[in-house]
C-alpha cells in the first residue's frame, strides 16, 4: 500500500505541473511519422526498382501505415492534451 502511494506521488510531481510529457509525446509521435513516412517511400522505390527484392513488400507498407496512422493519432492527442492543459493551468488562481 505505501509504495503504491509513492508511486502515485511520484507520477504527480512529474506530470502535475508541466506540459513536458505532452510535449515529448507530440516529438515523439511527429519523428514516428517522419521515420514510418520515409519507409513507406522507400519500400515503394525499392519494390519499383526491383521486384524481387523485397518479396513481403505489401506487409512491409502495411505495418509502415499503421505507424503512420499511430503517429497522427499520438499528434493529435498531443494537440488535445496541450490544449488542455494549457486552459486548465489558465483558469488557476494566481499564488501569492
């Protein structure tokens, strides 16, 4: 019970108070999709170039579009989340 509780204390002054997770979630989701974006490009010029060079191309598009895809949706769940955040810590009341 009491490492549960510090473990929960511990999340919470790491992410309580700044928008850095949202932020490396949002860098980390935009290089996904630039790195899944490069693949995609090229497995198609490596299957036009040479068919039988990359015989399971098809799955190799499909898993790269599936990154693709998880990427614009960690993107924009960043977006959301920043969003978020940035009215929430907004609508605080100032310290003294």
């Amino acid at each position: 019970m009491f490492r549960i509780k510090i473990k929960r204390i511990a999340y919470k002054t790491l992410t309580g108070f700044t928008h850095f997770p949202l932020r490396l979630a949002s860098l980390l989701a935009f290089a996904l999709a630039d790195l899944s974006g490069f693949s995609i490009i090229a497995v198609i010029l490596l299957r036009l170039l040479r068919e039988n060079l990359l015989p399971e191309s098809q799955a190799a598009i499909l898993v790269a579009l599936l990154f693709f895809f998880g990427a614009v949706q960690l993107i924009s769940l960043g977006i959301i989340g920043q969003t978020i955040s940035w009215s929430a810590v907004d609508s605080l009341p100032l310290s003294r």
